[in-house]
C-alpha cells in the first residue's frame, strides 16, 4: 500500500548515510531522538554552504519523525534511517515495523496530508486542547508540511507490518 | 525569576518585560509542557502592557514546545490584558517557520525577526562585495595588530572566539602564527561565513570553525572561551553594549575581552591634510546617517568599563607609510573611496558636488600615500579587559 511518489531519482544520490538504531532504545531514552537528529543533521549539513540554516532544517525534520516513529514502533523493532541527497532533494527514510493498533490511523493521516486541507489540519492539531488518541505526533508531522514544504511518502507492506516513510526536503528550503 | 528544564532555560528580565528561551526546547512529557505552560502564565500574570518572548537563542523546538506555546497564546488572548511580542533569530530555520503561525491564532500577537535590518548598514557590509575591502583592510592591519593582540592576551593553546569574524582571514592568521588550540569565528554575514570556510580550506588550518551567528544573542556555551574577540565591527551597530554582554557571558571568568574600533579623526595624510580632513569628517557623517559610528574607537574603554571588566588596556594599532608598503596602504584607501562614495554615497543619493568633494579628499589621501615624501596613517583603537573570576 503506497501513499504519494515513493520512486527514488534516477540518478545517483550526491551524498548518502544509512543508521540502523533499536526502537527501544528511542523509546526509553526519549532525548535520544533529539541526539539522533542533531548527528545527522550536522553530518549532512556539512557539506551545504548555508550550513547552520540546514542543520537546524534538517534536525528539526529528523526529529519530529524519530519523535513519530518512538511512538508507532513496537518495542524489540529496528529504525533503519537513511538520507540521500539529489539534484534539488534530499530524501529522508526511516523503515520500520508500524504497531497494529495504530496501522490504520497512521495511514489515514498520512493520506490526508495529501488532501487541500492542510492549513485547517494544521491549526486544529496546534490548537487542539487535548493529544489526539492514539498520538503518534501529528502536530511535529503537519509543522512540517505546513512549514518546510516537505512532502511524505509512505509504503506499507501488510503482511508483515513494515512501514517506509519518505520525507522529501526540497533544496530550495535549505537554500533560501 | 527562572524556569530550568532538562536542556532549556526560560528567564524573565523585567526590564524589557521579555522572557529569553534558550538551549533545546525539544519537551519530552506532559509534566514538562505544563510546567512550561504555568511558568508563561505565572510571568503573564506579573505585567501590563506586551510581553516580549525572545527566542533568539533558542536552537530548537519539537511539537510539543510549540503546543504550550500555542496554548499560552490562546490563554494571553482569552486574558485581553497583555500583548504578546514574539521575537525570532533569522539564523535559525524553525524560528522563522514555526513563530510566525502563532499571529494566526490572535491579533494581539506580533511577530518579529530581530536581525531582519539588523543594523542600518547590513545589506551592504554582509554582502560578498564587501569582502575585497575587509581583506585589503587585514593586508596592512594583521602586521601591527599581531603584537598587540598578544599584549592583550591571547596566548599559545587558548581556545578563542572571534565574533563578528568577517571573512575569517584573521582568526585564520592568528591560528596558523599564535597556536591557540581552537579560534571560531562567526559572522552573521552567510557570504563571509561561506567565504571564510573557503579560506580555511585553502590555507590548511586545521581547529578553526566558522559558523552564521547573531552576535547579540550567540549560541554558546556561558565561560566557554580564554580569549574573545570583536575586531572593528561595533561600529556598525545602534546598540554594541548588546555585542559586548555577549562577549562577556561566552568568555570564561579571568578570560579577556578584545575589542578595537575606529576614530576617523585619526586618520593622517600629508601634505594634503585639510582636504583629506573634510573628507573623512563628511565620511564619518554619511556612515552615521546610515547608522555607523566611525569614531566608536574612543568609546570602547568605557564600554568594557560599564561591562564591570577589569584590568582595562587600550593600544592604537597604527598603519603608516613607514611600517606599511605604500600600495598596500593605497589599495585600503580606494576600498574605501569606493564603498564611501559609490556605495553608500548611492544609498544616500549623495549629490554628484558631495561626491566629488568626497572623491578629492580620498585622491589627496592617495596622493599623500603615493608621493615618497608624503605620510599617511591609519588608526584604531584596541581595548581588553579581564571578566571579574567571581563576576
């Protein structure tokens, strides 16, 4: 089951790094995924002449889906998190298995991004007095669609529960 | 009055009626986001007026930050009572993407980037056009300056700043000749930062960083540095005790803080001196029509005075035609000439008789320099002091 674009360019990436981490380890240790996205952001923005514009970018975006994934992922899982960089895009992967209890919902949501809704999605999370149920961190996720501009591909093999979330950072935002 | 999280600090200065954010603001439990929340509102409840939230030095937030924040919005505007101001940093992405969402939520919010005209000359100095002028300006400076930096303090093995670095040739230089153990630079200009790391490259030198900054609210660690520097740059600015609080919190107790700054008057060229005289005068008011204070040099004592530093010393750094070859010296003045009369003669749409007194006085300074016999000099002030150990 797929949601949005989920082809890779046709070119070879500039640039890549792959990480491999226990979802537990994210979810017991909560201030690991801001420790996580501040490594990778600093060793991808390395390369950007605006370097702290990017690294500031791209932690953020790591960060809210790392803060997404600790919530979706059962625990004894792995996270594979791995960025490339294209001409114009950078891609952001995290693979993982998705919780039953939460595969429907998660996948709705990722469709409505897709929907012409998402500046009133976007206020209604922010402004929401109470955390959706289940909260898998929506709000973190339509920040960044609604700031960043990014988009979100998502690819779901049912059988067995894996999930493929696709983030595409378009350049032009690290570049401003 | 202070709120400590596990990496983020909210502190309230009353005289500003402003609470700062700083460190990581990335909240990971509901216990966290309340006290957030109660400690917004307990400040809220303290004031009239606006209430300025400053998150100049606030290197990150995550969704749940920015839902106590969106729920103190929406508390500030069922109260009436008290507007807010929202003040962003343009070097950091989030800031400038998240913040500005919270106007939406009520009209009682405004909503700024503090170093958005940063300073009234900013488009022109952080351009890359400026650069040639900075290095020409390092060419003759570096050899003077390389002594009395010393005498001011900085040393073998240091770990040192410099703020408002420019195109790093100078904290490149004093790398490669004086062997601190770490020099960062940082400059809010994205050309000169990009420039500087290019250098770096091209020279080899090894423990140095450069990095975009806002000087009047950095994002480092307090008593961090043996040495910081803030070399001819305060002078562009409306407010440089705001630079200079910098300085002082980023360097360690018993660490030394070196500024140095212009004086226009001191300028000398002979035999021509009345013209080359009415020329830096007139420049002098043109840079403070567009905010410049380019006699800000027999300030900076008194500035590091009020900053309660200790140990106060002051140099001048004199350029001349003795300990300086002439072309070099003449390559500074027709950067100036140029920047003076073109640059920021255009911004202020000088009239073509102002632009042509203002280009004699320059062509006189230049002859003084050319001529064998002639004398020219250029001036600025140094000043350091020492943070108190037990500030």
């Amino acid at each position: 089951m797929d949601i949005g674009e989920f082809a890779l360019p046709a070119a070879d990436p500039l640039f890549m790094i792959d990480l491999s981490v226990q979802a537990e380890d994210l979810q017991a240790n909560w201030g690991r995924c801001n420790m996580l996205a501040n490594y990778l952001a600093e060793y991808v923005a390395y390369q950007f002449s605006e370097r702290e514009w990017a690294e500031n970018l791209i932690s953020t975006v790591t960060n809210e889906f790392l803060e997404a994934v600790a919530q979706t992922a059962p625990p004894g899982t792995a996270l594979a998190l791995s960025c490339r960089q294209y001409d114009g895009l950078i891609l952001l992967d995290l693979a993982h298995a998705l919780r039953p209890d939460v595969v429907v919902l998660y996948m709705t949501f990722l469709s409505s991004l897709y929907g012409s809704t998402i500046d009133s999605l976007y206020f209604a999370h922010l402004t929401a007095a109470e955390r959706p149920t289940p909260a898998f961190n929506q709000l973190g996720i339509l920040m960044l669609v609604h700031d960043f501009h990014v988009r979100v591909a998502a690819r779901l093999e049912p059988p067995t529960g894996q999930i493929a979330v696709r983030i595409s950072i378009p350049t032009q935002e690290i570049t401003p | 009055m202070k709120h400590v999280g596990p990496t983020y600090r909210l502190s309230y200065d009353a005289l500003d009626q402003q609470i700062s954010f700083e460190g990581t603001l990335r909240i990971t439990d509901a216990d966290d986001a309340a006290a957030v929340l109660a400690y917004l509102i307990a400040i809220h409840g303290q004031i009239q007026g606006t209430l300025r939230l400053s998150f100049r030095r606030l290197r990150y937030i995550n969704a749940e930050g920015m839902r106590a924040l969106s729920q103190f919005v929406a508390f500030a505007r069922d109260r009436a009572t008290v507007n807010l101001k929202i003040i962003a940093s343009g070097v950091l992405a989030w800031s400038v993407r998240f913040l500005p969402n919270l106007r939406a939520l009520w009209d009682g919010v405004e909503f700024i980037v503090h170093d958005d005209g940063f300073y009234g000359s900013q488009a022109i100095i952080e351009d890359l056009d400026f650069v040639p002028l900075l290095r020409n300006q390092t060419r003759i400076l570096w050899p003077q300056e390389r002594a009395v930096i010393q005498r001011h303090g900085l040393a073998r093995g240091m770990r040192v700043a410099d703020i408002c670095c420019g195109c790093g040739d100078v904290p490149l230089l004093a790398m490669r000749e004086l062997g601190p153990s770490f020099i960062l630079g940082v400059d809010h200009s994205e050309a000169a930062v990009e420039y500087a790391r290019g250098l770096q490259a091209e020279f080899q030198v090894r423990n140095a960083e450069f990095q975009r900054g806002d000087a009047t609210a950095l994002l480092l660690e307090d008593n961090s540095f043996d040495f910081v520097s803030c070399r001819l740059s305060l002078q562009i600015f409306s407010q440089p005790e705001q630079i200079v609080r910098e300085l002082v919190r980023i360097t360690r107790p018993g660490g030394r803080i070196y500024i140095t700054g212009e004086d226009y008057d001191l300028i000398l060229g002979h035999p021509e001196q009345e013209p080359i005289r009415a020329t830096y005068q007139a420049a002098a008011s043109y840079g403070a029509a567009m905010g410049m204070d380019l006699r800000n040099g027999r300030r900076l004592s008194g500035l590091l005075a009020d900053s309660r530093l200790e140990d106060i010393r002051a140099d001048h750094i004199v350029a001349d035609t003795v300990n300086t070859e002439r072309e070099a010296f003449a390559a500074v003045i027709e950067s100036w000439r140029d920047f003076s009369a073109f640059t920021i003669g255009s911004r202020l749409d000088l009239s073509e008789p102002d632009r042509a007194t203002l280009l004699a006085g320059y062509d006189a300074h230049l002859r003084s320099i050319r001529w064998p016999q002639g004398y020219a000099s250029w001036t600025v002030i140094a000043c350091s002091g020492r943070k108190p150990a037990n500030p």
